[in-house]
C-alpha cells in the first residue's frame, strides 16, 4: 500500500496515509483560484469592449449630425461649410485652402469649391 505524506511546501512524498479530505481541498481551492481568474478576465475584458464600442459609437453619432447638418443648412459650397463648421471643435485642425477637409471620421471632397464626394477615413 502507498502511503503519501504532504510537506509544508506542498509535495507529495511517501510516508503517512494523506486524508481524502485534504486532497480534495487542494483540488478545490484550486479550481476556484482558476475560475475566479477567469472569470475577473471576462467581466473587464467586457467592459473594455463596451467602452470602446460606446466612445465609437458616439463619434459616429457626432459625424452623422454634422454630416446632416452640412447637407441641410448649406447649398455644399466651401465657404459656407467652412461657416457652418466654425463652432465644429475640430475646426481648427481643419485646412481649408485644400480640397479635402477631414472631420473626424469623414473627408469631404470638393470639386471647384463644390462638395463633390463624402469619403469614410476607417
């Protein structure tokens, strides 16, 4: 018959009959330790998920208004998008004197200071 004796370090070495019960705690202790950590690994990589999703979710929101806003309220000239985007607060970073203006995730494309083309960036 095996007899199997634990050390303070944890091993296993022959001597003693070991307890049914203190194997079974190890076992469990382990196991719980493992779901437990995998567990913490799904809520935060959710959250993350959704935060990320939430923030692009927005950005396209903001785009869609602007965009809207500049087909509704202008006859697509470049100056008066260039008016109408005045209070945009990106508008800074914005150049004019080229024919493609970016605004966040959008390029408007003109043609003779005509808005011609609406391009996604990514």
């Amino acid at each position: 018959m095996l007899y199997i004796e634990m050390s303070a370090a944890g091993f296993l070495k022959e001597g003693r009959l070991m307890n049914k019960w203190k194997i079974g705690f190890w076992i469990t202790l382990l196991l719980l330790i493992v779901v437990t950590a995998i567990g913490v690994y799904s809520v935060t990589d959710q959250g993350v998920s959704l935060t990320y999703l939430r923030d692009s979710y927005d950005d396209t929101e903001r785009d869609m208004h602007t965009l809207v806003d500049l087909i509704n309220d202008t006859d697509l000239s470049k100056q008066q998008i260039k008016e109408k985007l005045n209070r945009h607060n990106l508008f800074e970073f914005m150049d004019f004197s080229k024919d493609e203006i970016q605004i966040e995730r959008l390029t408007l494309i003109f043609k003779e200071d005509k808005l011609k083309r609406i391009e996604k960036q990514w």
